[in-house]
C-alpha cells in the first residue's frame, strides 16, 4: 500500500475522495488516453519521447478542485501542480520503459512539460529525455508507458497517436503492438478492490508497446 500510496501522490489525488464515491471493485481506477512521439536530432538519432497523457472526466473533477477560480481554472496552479506530479513520477521512470536491443534505456529527468484542460479531461504534456541517444537504423527500439501495479489503465484510445514525425524520421515506421494480458491476469485486476495493491508485474500485461524500425 506504501508504493501505490506514492504513485496517488504523484497524480496529486487523495485516495480518500475516490473511497467517498463509494466501494468499487476491480483495476484499474483511473483511464488515460495516451499520445507518445519519439524525438529525433538532425542525425536521425532518437533522444527521447514527447508523452502526453489525457484523464479521464472523473479524475479530473477531483484533480483540480484546488485550482478552480471564479472565472474557471487555474493554469498557473495545473502547472505547478504537474510540476509536482512529474518530480514525484521520476522515482518511476516517469511510468515510461524504453527499450534498445532488448535493454532498458536510463531516462533523463523531464524539464519540458505542460498541462491545460480539455472539454473536461485534465491533460499534461511532457518530453522524456534519453541519458543517450538511439540509433533506431542500429538496435531495435520500443518504448511503453504504464502503471506497473495497473491502478491506472494507460493506453491509446487512438492508435495513430502512437505515432512519429515523418519529416523528421526519414524511413522510420511506428506499429503498436495490442497489449495480451493472460488469463490470470484479467482475473487478479478483476479482483482487486481500491484500496488493493497489485504485483508490479500487472500493468506491464496490460501495456500497450510501440516498436520504431528504419530501413
């Protein structure tokens, strides 16, 4: 429970206003509609991944209740209060694993970030840097972004927003592999009630994984 404790304060959520609501079983909680892009330099070297995250209406309602003025919003507060979420999120890798050759890459920490409403979904935008960066013509390259314990469901809703930046990525393809969770799996995140901790082997079932190939 201390683990996911940290993950909640890294969205900036009491977990007692969700418990409010109500009792609810199964993960996860939370949904976030995800949009990646990988960074190319002049070189065509991958330096790192534009993440944009999209929550949910009810998370959201509970996320900026502190930033709401009598004129609306906030936006000075959502982006301090995103400042904070990522600074807490960089234990975790920023929920980002990316992979060369089969190895998992060192991050950098994120300077580069924003948050904003839209409609009436929360979004926060942000650039994960790589320590080094990636010849995807050299090594494989794949990259997934999910909540180890699946407290909260991170995927595209739409799969062209797993996607790159054609000008800049000359030969380079994005494919999105479907995520293909066993059996046992579904079972336990059916299972779990709120104030349950998953195994931090769970999310990375459910994740969805973006594989970059040049010719």
């Amino acid at each position: 429970m201390r683990r996911m404790t940290q993950y909640w304060g890294a969205l900036g959520l009491a977990l007692g206003l969700l418990f409010a609501a109500g009792p609810a079983l199964a993960h996860p909680h939370v949904w976030v509609d995800l949009e990646t892009k990988p960074v190319f330099d002049a070189d065509g070297n991958v330096t790192g991944l534009e993440i944009a995250w999209i929550f949910d209406p009810f998370y959201t309602v509970f996320a900026i209740e502190e930033q709401r003025t009598e004129d609306g919003v906030d936006q000075d507060g959502l982006v301090k209060m995103v400042a904070g979420n990522l600074q807490r999120l960089k234990p975790y890798n920023y929920f980002t694993d990316v992979r060369a050759g089969g190895a998992k890459l060192p991050l950098g920490t994120v300077e580069t970030f924003n948050a904003g409403l839209l409609k009436d979904k929360l979004w926060m935008q942000f650039v994960v840097m790589f320590e080094t960066p990636v010849d995807p013509r050299e090594t494989g390259l794949s990259y997934a972004v999910y909540d180890p314990t699946y407290y909260i469901d991170i995927s595209y809703q739409d799969r062209q927003k797993a996607n790159l930046n054609d000008a800049s990525a000359p030969g380079c393809e994005a494919s999105l592999e479907e995520a293909s969770p066993t059996f046992e799996a579904i079972t336990l995140a059916q299972s779990l009630d709120q104030s349950a901790t998953g195994p931090e082997t769970l999310g990375e079932m459910f994740a969805e994984r973006v594989r970059i190939e040049c010719n």
